[in-house]
C-alpha cells in the first residue's frame, strides 16, 4: 500500500482558528504542537493522523485552497463571497456568526430606493460591488478600505458602508444603522476540487465527523 500523504489545512488567523482547533479536538484531531501561544513556527504536523495545519491571513486562505498548497482551508463566508476563488464550500462550521449589510446614518436610507449613484465604502468591494450592481442595479461608486469602516459615513467618505455585523455594538456606538441586510455568514469548510477527488475518502469521513458533532452540540 502507498503511504498516506499530508492532508493540509489553512485556517484562518483568530478567532476562527481557535473554533476550528476546539471542534478538531472534540473528533479526535489534535494537533499539541499549535498550543505553544510562544512558538513561531508557522506550520504544525500531527504525524500520527498524517495532517498538517497553517494559520494564514483570512483572505489568503482561499488562495492556497484553490492552489492546492492546502486541501481544506476554514474561513468566514464573507472571505469566500469576496475572494470568489475556485474552491468548494462543503461545510457550514456553524460558528462565527454574523451579517454582512448596508449600514448608515438613517437619513441614508432614502438613497438606497432610488437608483442615484451614491458612494458605498468597504472592506469587500467585491460584494459591495455585486450586490449594488447585479442585485440592486444601482450605479455605486466604491471606495476600498483596509479596516474601521464605520468612519466612512462619520467623516463624509462615503454615503453608506457594506461590512460585518456581529452584535451591532460598533454601529449603535457611532449612531448608524442596519439599512439592508446582504446575507448571513458564519465560518465555512473549503476544499480544492483535486483533492476532493484524490482525497475523496479521507476529506468525506471528515466532514461525516464534524456534521456528526455539530448535530450532537445542537440536540
Ligand atoms: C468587524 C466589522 C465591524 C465590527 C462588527 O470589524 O468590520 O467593524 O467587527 O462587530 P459588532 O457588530 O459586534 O460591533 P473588526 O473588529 O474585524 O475590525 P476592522 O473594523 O478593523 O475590520
């Protein structure tokens, strides 16, 4: 028999990660070495199961999915409506929750019936820019920004922002709204389409586990 191959994983850095290391621990995958808060070490094998795991910057992990550099990578929604890379979404991890929207002062949201061109700031372009255009047919002038996009309406950048709402904390403290609602996100298990079929046996058991799990936390 050949021996078995590395299967990779590309966890987004942060919260999620943790999450997904927790939820791993509870079907039996470990992986001792990542527990080290101290190390610098960047990827991290459990030899016995034959894994290896990396953390990498959220928007980064979808690359390496579609690549192949990782086979499964777990990361928010929102980076994979954003990233929109040939990858295949095959699990809802079910935590990370949150919305992305169209938040405002409410003296915006009259601009959002009509079809006059307004200006829509956001760390997602991408999805700023589809929901606006092929949803909503509004022509839209985006303005990219890296972070705290919330200042975007508060110092007259943009009319209106698409971004993340988790518990509405950040919009009620600086006097904004929820105007309209794009989707709901949560984190999501990706996979690259060859090592879906290369790995099918492996990646489907995976998958079979923690669906199992996540039925047996939710009952
Ligand atoms: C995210 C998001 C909002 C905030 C929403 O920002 O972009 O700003 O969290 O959370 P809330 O509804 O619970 O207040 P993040 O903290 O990731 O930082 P950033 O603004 O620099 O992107």
């Amino acid at each position: 028999m050949s021996e078995e191959r590395y299967l990779t994983f590309a966890l987004g850095k942060g919260r999620l990660a943790q999450k997904t290391l927790a939820l791993f621990e509870e079907i039996g995958i470990t992986c001792e070495e990542m527990k080290d808060k101290d190390t610098r070490k960047l990827i991290f094998v459990n030899e016995e199961l034959k894994l290896r795991f990396f953390l990498a910057k959220s928007p980064d992990v979808p690359t390496y999915v579609e690549y192949g550099a990782a086979d499964i990578g777990v990361v928010g929604k929102d980076t994979i409506l954003e990233e929109n890379r040939n990858v295949y979404e095959v699990l809802d991890l079910g935590f990370g929750k949150c919305r992305m929207c169209v938040c405002g002062p409410e003296s915006a949201r009259e601009l959002l019936k009509h079809h006059e061109r307004i200006r829509v700031a956001s760390k997602y372009p991408h999805i700023a820019k589809e929901y606006f255009y092929d949803k909503k047919h509004q022509t839209v002038d985006i303005i990219k920004l890296n972070g705290s996009v919330e200042l975007g309406p508060l110092v007259e950048l943009s009319d209106v922002i698409v971004d993340i709402v988790e518990t509405g904390g950040t919009l009620k403290e600086n006097g904004l709204d929820v105007l309209e609602e794009i989707c709901p996100l949560s984190a999501r298990m990706i996979v690259n389409p060859v090592s879906m079929q290369m790995e099918a046996e492996r990646i489907k058991s995976l998958v079979l586990a923690i669906r199992k799990k996540l039925a047996e936390k939710q009952s």
